[in-house]
C-alpha cells in the first residue's frame, strides 16, 4: 500500500522518510561500541571503508549510530567534570517496554540514572534518563501511553493513492502526515 502526502503548506517540505542514524563523537570508539551493544542492544554493522578515520556504525531499532571517534573531544567542552542527568537536556529517546526492568538492569550495571514522569488526561509516561560514556543523554520511556494528537482542530481525510482521491484537509502539513501516518498504522494493525 502506497500513501501519498498532500502538502498543503505554501513552502514545499523536504521528501523526508524516517531518521535513519544519529552521529556521536566519541573519546573511545571500543567503549562507546561496547556501551550501545550492551546496554541497548544495537548490534555493528560495516561501515564504508573509505573512511580513513576511526569509527564504528551500530544498528537496531530502525535506526543507526555513527560513533567518530575523537579521543581529544574534551579539547572543545570546558566542562571537564561529567554533567547532571538533567531530562531538559539534550538527548535521544527510545521506546521501550518495560521501565522497571530498565531500571533494575541499569542498577545491576551500577549506571546512575534520574527518573521523571509525565501525566496528561490520565495517561502516564514513565521515563528514565542516564549518560553514555561521552556523557551523551539517553532516554528510555514508554512514551506510546500519550498518544500523537495534532494541535490544530482541523478535520482528517485520509488520501490514498490507491483507495481514493479525497480533498486535502484545511490544515497543516504536520497534522495531515501525523494523521495519516496513525490511520495507516491502525489499518495496518486491524488486518
């Protein structure tokens, strides 16, 4: 099944897909490697051989990391000590099942760690926060209990190129794909 995007915005948005990785720099491509292996489960992957600089990809989840290293990255941060878990920072968040198993594993790591959670109309998400060993934040969460719903009140028609031809609806460009990006899942999800 094929699902076309009506863009309704004045401004043409770029033809994304997904994100495919995110890029670290690293101090130790080994440590890093061993870190993302074994606490989170990404598994590496080869990487193009025409890099003539250290690094190492890792793979799972429908994403990728890029570890570069640069054993001289505190060269460019002043702060030498390693910075609080703060959940307002700068991190990259992965869902996942169960948090108290998260948290007893990490625990059993002996990995510091700082919980938060969320609340709106009843629902509850539980999230974990801790660092790589670059000092990076990682997010651990069961963030699919509030669910995606867009901001403007505006009416929903799917369009599917192999279904029908129905009008663009008279909002946004987010709203329209988070929309139809839930209804194909749900379809999906119902067959």
């Amino acid at each position: 099944m094929v699902m076309e995007i009506e863009e309704v915005s004045s401004h043409e948005a770029l033809p994304l897909l997904s994100l495919n990785h995110v890029s670290l720099l690293c101090r130790s491509v080994w440590d890093s490697m061993r870190f993302y292996e074994q606490v989170l489960g990404f598994v590496p992957i080869k990487r193009p051989s025409s890099f003539k600089f250290n690094g190492a990809w890792l793979y799972n989840y429908g994403i990728g990391i890029h570890l570069i290293e640069n054993p001289s990255i505190d060269d460019f941060d002043t702060i030498v000590e390693p910075r609080p878990i703060n959940p307002k920072d700068n991190h990259i968040s992965f869902q996942c099942r169960d948090v108290g198993l998260v948290k007893r594993r990490l625990e059993d790591m002996g990995m510091k760690y700082v919980t938060a959670v969320v609340e709106d109309e009843g629902n509850r998400v539980d999230q974990v926060f801790f660092h790589d060993p670059d000092g990076y934040m990682v997010e651990l969460c069961n963030c699919e209990n509030i669910p995606i719903l867009p901001l403007s009140s505006c009416s929903f028609k799917p369009r599917l190129s192999s279904f029908n031809r129905a009008a663009p609806a008279k909002c946004g460009f987010m709203e329209n794909a988070m929309m139809e990006s839930l209804s194909m899942e749900m379809l999906n999800i119902s067959f």
